[in-house]
C-alpha cells in the first residue's frame, strides 16, 4: 500500500512538475512614457514629491517627474511560463553564492528554512490548481437563459439573402446572444419579427438558439436614427442588454488603428466640453456582454475602456466582436439617458391617441351639438357627413346579412358599435358569439369596402380628431417644450463658451440626461435636466491653442445644414473672411430647425434642405470650370437662402399662434447671445438699407436719399401703393414703375426687419426679459440669414440688376413720403 501511495505521488509530483513548466501567468506592467527617450517598462510605478520611483523585480530606480511624460498603468502585458520562474530562480541563486560564503551559520540556517517554506508552498500552489482549477465564468443577464460562456472566438459573418444593414445588425446581436449562452457554431440560430410589437420605427425581434432539444429566447429591438436625407453614417437604436446606438461608417472600416484613433479623436472633443454630458463611442460597450475582467466592479470606466483596448490590440482575433459584415462599427451606450427625438416624438404622437379618442366618446357622431362643442363649430358638417356614412352603412349590412339567410336580428347600436371599433382600427373578433364566422368575415369585408369607399369623409373625420389632440397636447406640453427650449439655447451657448461647434445638431444627436425615476415629470423644469451630445464625429475646435482650425468633416443633415457645410476652411475664410463666426453659426441653424420641432413635432426646413445636394452638385461643377469662389459662394447663397427665408416666413406665420404662446424665462448667458445677435443684426441692416438706397438712380438727389432712409416701413409700403396704382393705370407701358415698385418692395422688406429689431432690442431691456418662442427664432434665423447671405449680395442684386442706372428713356422719381 505504501508503495502505491509513493508511486501516485510521484505521478502527481511529475505532472505537477510538466504542468507548472509549461504553465503561463498574465502580467500587467505599467509603462513610463518619456519626454526625450525610449520607454520604461515597470512592475510597480509611485510618486514622491518631484521623483517617480519605479521598480523591476527587487530593483527599485528613480527618475525626476519633469522627464516623465506620461504614466500608463497596465499598458504592457507580459506573459511568464513556469520554465522562465525557474531559470530566474537558479539565476538568482548563483548570484547570490558570492554573499553566501559572507553569512554565519545561524542566518544561513534562517533563509534556507524560508526558501524550503516558498518552494513547498507553491508545489502545493500549483499542484491544487491545476487539479481542482474550472473555467471561469462571466456573469451577466442573458435574458430568460444563463450559462457558462463558450471560450472566446469571433463572431462569424453569417450569409444572409437581403443582406441589408439592419439584417446584419440583427444577425450580429444573435450571434453575440449564441455566445453568452455558450452554444457552439453547429446551434441552430433564427430571428422573427414580431408583429404585435412594432412600432412606427422600431423593430422589435426574437432571437433563438436551438440546441440539444432545448430553444433558448430573447427579444431585441432595432430601428433607425437620422433623417433619411444624407446624412453620411448609418445609424441605429438598438435594444440589447442596454440601450444602444450602432454607427455604420460610410465606407468600409477595417484598419483597428484608424478605428481606435477616430474614437480618440472624438475624446479629445469630448475633454473640451466637461461636463456637460457626451456620449461617444467606446468598445467596452459591445465587449462587455462577452467578456468581463474580474476586477472590473472596482475600475473607472476610463480603465475599462484602456484595458478591452489592451485586450483587443494583443489578440487580433477578437476584434471581429467590433465588426458587422466587413466592417469596424461604433456602439454608443444610451442606458442613462434619453433620446431627444424620442422625446419630441412623443410630445406629438397622435396616431394611437386618435383611436382612443374615437373609443372615448362612442355618441359624438350622433350628437351633432356634441360634436361641433367639442370639436368646433366650423367642423358640424363632418359630423353630418359621418351619420349619412353610418346609414350607409347599416343598410348596407342588413342588405347582405338578410341575402345570407341568417335568422340573428341585429339592433342599430350593435352596428354602431362595428362602425366605430372599424373607425378606430379594430376589426369585428371572437367576442360575438353568436355570430359564425362566415357572418363575422361578411361583416368584415362590408366594413372594410364602405370606408374604403368613403375614405376622403373617414380622413376628414380623423383629421379633426388629431387636430383637436394635438390642441390638447400643445397646451399639455408647453411648459415641457418652454424647458427644452430654454436647455437648448443653454447648450448652444455653452458650445460658443467652449469654442466647439458640432456642425450636425440634430434630434437624434441630442441626449436629455435627468432622473430616470422622475421621467417625463423632469421635464416641466429646465433645472432637473441638461441636454447633452451623442456622437461628435463631426465637431471641430475654434479656439486658441492648437494653432489652425482643423477641417472637418464636410457635409451634414440638410433639414439642419447651410450650404457652409458642404465648403472647405479655405474656402469659408476667403468667402466670410471670419472662419469661426461661420463654424458657430451653424449651430445656430440647426437649434432653430430643432427649437421649431420641439413645437410643432415638424421639420422647419424641408424643402430647402432637400436643395442642398443640388447646391453641392452646382459648386463642384462651376469649381470646375474655374469660376471664383467668391461668385459661385454667392449664387448658391442666393439659391438656398431666398428658399429658406421664403420658408422660414411661411411655417412661421403658419404656427405663430402655438410660438407666440410660449414664454421663455431663459438664463442669463442666453439673453446675452441674443442681445449681441440683435446688436450685430442692426449694424447689419442699417448698412444694407444705407447701401441700397445710395446705389440706386431711380430717385436721385440728396433729399430723395434722406426721405427714403428717415422713413419707415408703413411710409415705404404707401409709397409702394402708390406707383403700383399708377403702373396699373399706364397698363403695358409701365415698364419702369414696375420696376420701382419691386425696388420699394425690397427695400420695405428691410424697414420691416429694422422695426422687429428695435421691439426685441425692448424686450431684451426689460426685467425680466419679456421674449417668445416666435421672438427667439426670428433673431436667431436672421443672424445666420445676414451672415451666411450677406446684405450686399441680396439687395445689390436687386439695384443693379432690376434697376438698373438711369440710361437714355429711363425716368427718375420723387420720394414724397
């Protein structure tokens, strides 16, 4: 017995012996970056007044602090085999004979009990480890399943037959979720959308993973972000685990390098805006549902993010988790906050609120006095249209139940109640029970022709019924559409203080960050939230330091873009002369398209935003030929901005009742950019009127000149009156009135805009200042109107071009006002 015990343990003790040789540790080592000089690699790193100590194995060195440039901890990984411990160890000893020799026998006897001990401790170690060692695992939610995870590998590509972004976003995440669960490749995987669960933009899936009989389940979500109006990337929100943005660069990232270089890039950006809240990309949000360190409760999330950097850049094979199709893609973590377009969404959405408006009150259709009280009393008429539709309707179901020989006798509120569940988006079910199924699909079809038939009478019905919603909503809302107001003039002047300007602002760029708890009621007061930025791949700094303005990324969202976008830094400086105002302003655009989304849930610039491809086409085209920038500047200019105004006037005269109903009680750094934009603005249109006036030959002399600049803009529109009067009387002869009535009417466009100025340079001066909605973004559209398209180049236009000097057969005027 004795010597099968020796015998096993001298197994044990060999493979034990084979199992510490071949055996590797993992160790992390921080690294010393220097200002002149190669790098230090080092155990342990410390500090001490103006001295950084370090140390390599028992050796502990020193260097002064003023030479050091940076310090990153863990940076460099070392692996150590148990072959290389023991060859240190020997090393060790034989340097250390020399010393021995020096030693009395008593200190002799002391350290070899030790190195005994040490050695007896770490057979034991490793003996233990090896034999009772199992797999780690990673903890974490993986919906209705939880098992351990299957050893690290990429996650393959799968073929798809609509092989479409959001398909391969999808087959992604169910191959992430076949990897939490720890099935093996030959696992049956499948998705299906969920029909009862969708939304207008989301998507929402189930995910399977099929294996050993047994069908593991969860769901995720996926929908589209962005106007679907040239925006570069491709984005999406995802729901898995966490709330998620994905961004699909628009070409093919496959370079990690350029991929980990332009997240650094957007935390330089981010650095310059603390603390306002930003979110960008970071690779620890995708790595984190597949692999987890074991201290990684304790770490910053900055050390997080360095370490799965570590991580990825000394095992290639693991950053295809970063990868959908061929390419690197971004993931953005949304899980603490919210989505400013989602947000806006709700505050409009009407669709299901229209069919519960129609299941609330089921006897307005019959209650004409009813009807026109709660709906208006100009829309009476629908109401009767409605109950002739009813009749309709109910004769005509008698009609076909009667031809089918059934003996059920069906009561008028019976059929009232199938009319009003088909207005309202619900078929006849199951619930009537005493009616067969070929009674229940006749009803059904009769249902669907007759208001298929009177479908411009239905849409008058459920235009009246939003219409009437989205009064109830506005007035619901405006304290919360005042808050984000007022948030989103604090961030662009923080954006202005901080000399950054992120050149695509948009809703769905925009984070709002408050109490979760307390949402949507966080809402009603700007103090309980700030908005915040997601994604500033597109940002630039403008400030001092860094010498030049770097050039950003050309291009943005055109419902939030200018034709600056699409020009180049040079370009701006020669066209503007002032490259930062330009940058800034462009900001300025998009919160006032977003400010007019906040209220009326609708995109401000439409039509002229749907220009800017055009306007990109005819400035690469003319460049081409040659042309001055200066002059192509200034036609595009002119073919952008004349619609923009134009659209501009028209949907704000069109929602000026709900923008000249919200007070704003904005901070103090917002009235003082607002007072600094009227300040500019009046400069701006005194000189244009100066200049128009003076260029003009129509009404020549001093006198003319002076009358023409003292009078105001109700002295210009008489005068306006008076020679379109005259052009009617002279008929086909009156070439030259008409031409001074055109003059007059741009130059009572300028009065106009000098009198607004002056009512809110007064409001602005009262306490507290006394501003709307409606005021807010006609100061801030016309600070960028009259700087990207300058006076001159408008009204000049008008005088040299319509006008004219004075040539032979040319008449002069006297301006009598």
């Amino acid at each position: 017995m004795k010597q099968k015990l020796l015998l096993l343990f001298i197994v044990l003790l060999a493979i034990s012996g084979i199992a510490f040789w071949r055996y590797e540790w993992i160790v992390e080592k921080d690294v010393i970056y220097l200002v002149k000089g190669p790098t230090i690699i080092a155990d342990k790193t410390w500090s001490g007044g103006k001295i950084i100590y370090y140390q390599n194995d028992e050796t502990i060195s020193m260097i002064l602090k003023k030479d050091v440039s940076q310090i990153v901890e863990g940076e460099f990984i070392e692996r150590i085999s148990g072959a290389q411990l023991i060859k240190k160890f020997f090393h060790t000893v034989v340097n250390s004979a020399g010393q021995w020799s020096n030693l009395d026998s008593l200190r002799k006897s002391f350290l070899l009990k030790i190195a005994l001990c040490v050695v007896a401790v770490i057979f034991l170690t490793v003996i233990l480890r090896f034999l009772f060692r199992s797999p780690r695992k990673d903890r974490r939610e993986v919906g209705l399943v939880e098992k351990e995870q299957a050893p690290l590998r990429p996650i393959p590509v799968p073929e798809f037959e609509e092989n479409s972004d959001e398909n391969q976003i999808i087959l992604f995440f169910l191959n992430l979720y076949r990897l939490q669960l720890g099935a093996p490749e030959s696992a049956v995987t499948e998705f299906e959308a969920l029909e009862s669960a969708m939304s207008e933009k989301n998507k929402v899936y189930e995910l399977r993973i099929k294996q050993s009989g047994e069908c593991a389940k969860r769901r995720m979500s996926i929908g589209p972000l962005g106007e679907e109006s040239g925006s570069k990337s491709k984005c999406y929100y995802v729901i898995f685990d966490v709330h998620m943005v994905i961004k699909i660069p628009p070409k093919p990232l496959t370079d990690f390098s350029v991929y980990i270089d332009s997240i650094r890039k957007e935390g330089e950006i981010v650095a310059k805006l603390l603390p306002r809240e930003c979110i960008i990309p970071k690779v620890s949000v995708i790595l984190r549902r597949v692999r987890q360190f074991h201290d990684e409760d304790t770490l910053a999330p900055e050390k997080i993010e360095a370490r799965y950097i570590r991580w990825l850049t000394n095992r290639v094979e693991a950053q295809n988790y970063l990868k959908i199709g061929k390419t690197f893609v971004f993931f953005m973590d949304l899980s603490k906050y919210f989505f400013l377009a989602h947000i806006i969404d709700n505050l409009h959405n009407v669709a299901d609120k229209t069919n519960e408006e129609i299941r609330s009150y089921p006897d307005l259709i019959w209650d004409a006095q009813g009807f026109a009280g709660r709906y208006g009393q100009r829309n009476g008429t629908i109401c009767f249209k409605m109950q002739e539709l009813f009749y309709s309707c109910e004769r005509d179901l008698l009609r076909h139940l009667a031809q089918s020989d059934t003996s059920v006798i069906i009561p008028s509120y019976r059929i009232k109640g199938w009319f009003l569940s088909y207005l309202s988006g619900r078929e006849i079910g199951a619930e009537e029970q005493d009616l067969s199924a070929q009674q229940m699909q006749l009803i059904n079809m009769r249902m669907k022709t007759i208001l298929e038939e009177n479908a411009e009478t239905v849409q008058d019905y459920r235009e009246v019924i939003r219409h009437q919603i989205r009064d109830v909503m506005f007035t619901r809302n405006k304290t919360q559409m005042a808050s984000m107001i007022i948030n989103l003039l604090e961030l662009l002047t923080w954006l202005g203080k901080k000399m950054v300007s992120m050149r695509d602002l948009k809703p769905d760029n925009l984070l709002v960050a408050g109490d979760r708890s307390q949402y949507p009621r966080f809402l009603s007061s700007p103090d309980q939230f700030s908005i915040g930025l997601i994604d500033v791949e597109t940002a630039v700094y403008f400030g001092p330091g860094e010498g030049e303005v770097k050039q950003p990324q050309l291009g943005g969202t055109p419902f939030y873009a200018t034709p600056s976008h699409l020009l180049k830094n040079e370009w701006l400086r020669e066209i503007y002369g002032d490259l930062k105002t330009v940058l800034h302003l462009q900001d300025w655009q998009a919160i006032v398209g977003i400010i007019y989304k906040v209220v009326t849930g609708t995109a401000l610039f439409e039509k002229s935003g749907m220009l800017l491809p055009a306007v990109r086409v005819h400035f690469q085209k003319r460049l081409a030929q040659k042309e001055e920038i200066a002059t192509i500047a200034m036609d595009v200019s002119r073919m952008f901005w004349r619609s923009a105004e134009a659209e501009f006037d028209a949907k704000l005269q069109e929602s000026a009742p709900k923008l000249q109903s919200i007070l704003l009680k904005m901070g103090e750094n917002a009235y003082e950019i607002l007072q600094e934009a009227v300040t500019v603005l009046n400069g701006q249109i005194d000189g244009a009127i100066e200049m128009y006036i003076d260029c003009q030959q129509l009404f020549p002399g001093e006198t003319n000149h002076q009358n023409l600049k003292r009078a105001s803009h109700a002295h210009i529109v008489k005068l306006q009156d008076q020679f379109e009067r005259q052009a009617e009387k002279q008929g086909g002869e009156a070439q030259n009135l008409k031409k001074v009535v055109k003059w007059l009417a741009a130059l009572s466009r300028l009065k106009h805009k000098r009198e607004e100025l002056k009512r809110y340079r007064v409001r602005l001066e009262e306490t507290p200042p006394n501003l709307t909605v409606h005021d807010v973004m006609h100061i801030m559209f016309n600070r960028v109107l009259y700087f990207m398209f300058k006076p001159e180049w408008n009204e000049s236009l008008v005088s040299e071009s319509i006008v004219g000097p004075v040539g032979d057969g040319e008449m002069t005027y006297e301006a009598t006002i």
